[in-house]
C-alpha cells in the first residue's frame, strides 16, 4: 500500500494505534498535550519571548547606537554594550529551555517523559512508540523545509522530555520540543517507513471506548454495579427518561472521580450517556418506581 505525508506523520500513526475510534484518540492525545503544555507555562512562556526579544532588541539598539555614536561617543558605547547584553540574555534562556529538556552533559540515554493526565496504558503506547523510534538502525524521522526538500533528523531527538508535544497538530506547539543541538522545529514530523508495519512491530492493541472487546478502557462494570442498592436510585422518577439518564450519569461520574487513579483520567460524560442509558432502561423493565 501506498502511503503519502500525511500517513506517515508521527500524530497519524499514534492515534491508528492508541484507540480503535480516531477521533476520540485525536481527543485523548490532545488533552494530554494540553495538559503538558499548560504545566510548563511558564518555562515556555520565556522561551517564547526569548525568540522574538534576540531577533528585535539586538538590531534596533545596534541601529540606535550608529545613530547616537554620530551626535556622542559615550551615549554611542552604552548603546553597543546595551545590544551585546541583549543577546546574551534571551541566548541564556535558550540554553536553559534546552537544558530544562535534555539535562547536562552528553545525551547518553533520553530524560524520563513528562506526560499529564495520562493513563498508564497511554503513557506504556507512546513510550513504545518513541524508543521504536530511537533505536539505532530504526526507521529514520524527517521533515520537509519550506522547499519541500526532505530534512532528517538524528534518532536523540526523541531523548527531551517534552517529547509528546511532538504529536501535536499545532506547530507552535512542536516547536516547544527543541532538537538536542536547540534547533526550534516546528514543522510535522513524518517516519520513512511503512506504517503499517511500525504498527505491527509496536504490537500495541487499540483502546476501546467502551463496551465488549479486546480492550475497556474504563471500569464501567464496576461503577454501574456500584449502583445496586442506590437509595437514590430507587427514587427515581422513570417517567421523565432524560433527567433519570442525568441522574444515574452523575452517579457514575462520582464513582469514576472517587476511584480514579494517580492520573487522574476518567471518562468523559458522553461516554458513560450509553451505559446510564441502559441502567435506565433496566431499572424501568424490572419496574422500579419513585416511593409515593
């Protein structure tokens, strides 16, 4: 099978493998991405301004001070010291937004992940994936520059700790993850190699939303067998359908929140709308009723 770009970029092979239904993979990785990126805000936020400052600052003082150096030499000086030291400033947070990533010293091994609200199971797919990536011999990363020309990357960019942000769909945010040697890239990142087989070799089987098969991401069986004996439950009103589903919907969100783990994921409230639907749809057969 032939396969294009777009196939071949890491966020399209990641979301085939992290959950059978795409769009709530897509959803899942960007909670995740978002999650990281707001937990670095403010180390990133210097780093941004830190770009723009080196590239504005220096030139306009250096233009300031061929101007001013004509009218008085000592005025001139402070102009041109002012410009060195608004280089060395921004260069500093540059080097240390890098280090922030990838540590000190050389890159012998890559820096433990920084993920946020990630299940496990999450976390254990996309480390696979990117030591899959890093291994010596492996398939080769690439992006194209603005000539459409093929650029490849050297597999320790994967090492930084803010390696995930590399799935996002946002160029800003990719470039927050900057190369080993500080080069700041925001482009896609794409694998030359066939997914299909990446795929097949992670040998990572898909999530499910829910419901029978290979994999529940949730304890759905759990929360709705915490519902038996319920007093409130069994004063529901069934006559009115939707406000007894918002009811039953809650009750499962509290017990996913209560029994949540150290990552704190839990399932959407559109998620568990089918299984609040069918305890409804039980409860009403068996014929519980409100008391009178």
């Amino acid at each position: 099978m032939d396969f294009g770009d777009e196939d071949r970029s890491l966020r399209r092979i990641v979301l085939r493998f992290l959950n059978e239904d795409e769009d709530q993979a897509g959803r899942e990785l960007d909670d995740i991405i978002r999650a990281v990126s707001e937990h670095i805000g403010r180390e990133s936020s210097i780093y941004t301004w830190a770009v723009p400052a080196l590239l504005i600052i220096p030139p306009l003082l250096l233009l300031a001070y061929l101007v001013v150096s004509l009218i008085s030499k000592t005025a001139g000086n402070l102009l041109f010291g002012a410009a060195q030291l608004s280089c060395l400033i921004p260069l500093y947070f540059l080097w240390k937004w890098g280090r922030f990533q990838y540590g000190s010293g050389r890159l012998w091994k890559p820096r433990d992940a920084l993920y946020v609200n990630a299940s496990d199971d999450t976390k254990e797919a996309l480390e696979k994936f990117f030591t899959y990536l890093r291994r010596e011999g492996g398939p080769k990363t690439y992006y194209r520059d603005r000539k459409g020309e093929k650029r490849y990357l050297e597999r320790r960019h994967f090492f930084g700790s803010l390696r995930v942000l590399l799935l996002s769909e946002f160029g800003a945010i990719r470039a927050l993850c900057l190369s080993p040697d500080g080069r700041r890239i925001s482009e896609t990142i794409r694998v030359d190699a066939d997914p299909d087989e990446i795929i097949n070799a992670l040998q990572i089987r898909p999530k499910r939303a829910g419901g029978p098969g290979r994999y529940v991401k949730y304890p759905y069986s759990d929360a709705i067998i915490s519902l038996i004996g319920d007093d409130q439950l069994a004063a529901l009103d069934l006559t009115d359908e939707r406000a007894a589903i918002a009811v039953i919907k809650r009750h499962l969100s509290q017990w996913f929140e209560d029994h949540a783990d150290e990552s704190g994921d839990v399932p959407r409230g559109d998620l568990l709308a089918p299984y609040a639907r069918k305890v409804y749809r039980r409860l009403k057969m068996v014929g519980v009723r409100a008391e009178p």
